[in-house]
C-alpha cells in the first residue's frame, strides 16, 4: 500500500493512524534515507499515543523509552544507524527493553530488520517534491487492523 504524504499534517494523521491500532509487542519499522521522514513519523505515533513534549531523535542515545502514563502503552523508540552490526542490537539489551513495549525502530535494517516478524509494520518513506510517500507492508498480526 502507498500513502501519500504531501505535508505534516498528512505526516501527524498516519502517525495518529498507527496509534490507534498500535499494541505492545509490535514493531513499527521505519526504513527510508536521511531525512526521508522517520523521526517525524515516530514523534507522530508517540503523539498519538499521547506523549506531550520533546521527542528526541534517538540517533546518539539510539534507544528513548516512553511510559504510562505519558503514553498509552510502553514504547521503545530506537534508532540503529549507529550501529555497525546487527548483534549490537542484542548487546544493548534490546528484548529486554522490548518486553510488554511496542518498538518504533529506525534504520531497522542495522538491527537484522524486523519484517520476518508478524507483528511488524514495515513503512518504508521517501521524499516525493515538497512531501514523501509511505510504502506500507503489514506483516499478519496487523493485517486485521490495518485496511
């Protein structure tokens, strides 16, 4: 599926989209080129999920964790471009942080990539003009959830 994404407010209303449906557990994988649009994105989600404040790119901390009662449900915002190898993900203690936490991944692909997992949301961004569009692969967990 292709979603068009000609502004922020288009941006903020997938973001809401995904928040509405989103459930600990899940993975939302962001994947696309620098400032292709996934911090955005992310901030949109979490704002959907109620967080109010400053959302910062996870780029130098590479993982920011949101609780209740900030946010709906637990979130693990995590960003790997950093990272040189996929089991450095492991070293981090990343299923640590995932239990009974949903996971908005950037560069998912340095992590090992998490669309063999059913309950991933690919969403691949890119600048399209003055906006970008979104390829969206729900993997079986979402396929109910997402029309």
């Amino acid at each position: 599926m292709i979603i068009d994404l000609p502004d922020i407010a288009a941006m903020d209303a997938l973001g809401l989209r995904i928040a509405e449906r989103l459930r600990a557990g899940d993975v939302l994988a962001l994947s696309g080129g620098l400032g292709a649009g996934k911090t955005t994105l992310a901030r949109a989600v979490l704002s959907g999920l109620g967080f109010v404040g400053e959302v910062p790119s996870p780029t130098f901390t590479i993982i920011e964790t949101y609780d209740p009662p900030l946010v709906r449900l637990p979130v693990v915002h995590a960003d790997f471009y950093r990272l040189e190898h996929p089991r450095e993900a492991a070293e981090l203690g990343l299923a640590d942080y995932r239990e009974g936490a949903a996971l908005i991944a950037e560069w998912p692909d340095h992590a090992d990539g998490f669309e063999h997992e059913p309950q991933c949301l690919a969403i691949h961004l890119e600048s399209v003009g003055t906006g970008r569009k979104a390829i969206v692969e729900p993997g079986s967990d979402w396929l109910g959830r997402w029309e």
